[in-house]
C-alpha cells in the first residue's frame, strides 16, 4: 500500500532523520490501530501473515493486492519492517542516516517500541518478529 511509504517519506522529508523517524513510527501504529478497529467493527475477514504471501508472486496492478494491503496485518508487518529499517540505521527509501541521527533514532525508538501499550500492539501483530527486533540493539553498535 503506497499509503504507508508515504507516510513514512512524509515524516522523514517534513520532519527530518530523528523527529521524522519516530513520527513515522507512532503515525503507522496509530493507522495500524484505526484499520484494526475498522475491521473488528465491520467484522470483515481477518488477513493473515499466510495471506500476505501471496502478495510475492501477485503483479503490482493486480486488482487482489488491494484488499491485503488495505488490511491491519499488512500495515503492521509494515510497521514491524520500518522499526527494523530505522534500527539498522536505513533512511527510507534509500540511504543511511548519519552516526549520530542513528544512535538518536535507536534510543528514541526504543523508548517507544518498549513502552507497555506498543509492546501489545507489536505482540498482537507478530510476536517472534518483535523480539527479533529487539535483538538488534544487542546486535549493532545502536
């Protein structure tokens, strides 16, 4: 969904690698949470991480590809790529962001990502993926 690269474009171009990185961040979860709400009420069908494959093999313009990207799974499993991005120290959609934008963006985003109610939502998305990222940090040089 090209929604949510913009979002994150936005974010980094309007408010630079520190502020833009973890606004980005917050905005998505927060879209996240709205869609997730959206489908709980209109009790439409529940996408899965298995759903989502089959977006691989499927050509852009693709008329099935919208309902997937439309979905909470989807834009979690984006949200979960774009912590993991900015962790490694990866601008998006290209580049790398200075040594210490980087270290900034780490302890920012760590402080978000461990907070109570995020770490719900990432457990809710997908668990083995979160603690994945969270080994990063013990990983890198953040």
């Amino acid at each position: 969904m090209h929604l949510t690269s913009g979002l994150v474009h936005i974010c980094l171009n309007a408010f630079g690698g520190e502020t833009g990185a973890v606004m980005s961040v917050q905005r998505l979860k927060d879209f996240y949470l709205i869609v997730k709400a959206e489908e709980e009420k209109s009790g439409s069908k529940h996408i899965t991480l298995k759903d989502l494959d089959k977006l691989k093999d499927m050509p852009m313009s693709f008329p099935e590809r919208l309902p997937l990207e439309k979905s909470s799974t989807y834009i979690g499993v984006k949200l979960m790529w774009i912590i993991r991005q900015f962790l490694l120290g990866h601008k998006f959609p290209k580049g790398l962001f200075t040594t210490n934008e980087w270290k900034s963006i780490c302890h920012d985003l760590l402080d978000l990502i461990t907070e109570e109610d995020f770490i719900k939502i990432m457990l809710d998305i997908e668990p083995a993926t979160y603690f994945m990222i969270l080994t990063i940090v013990f990983n890198t040089s953040c």
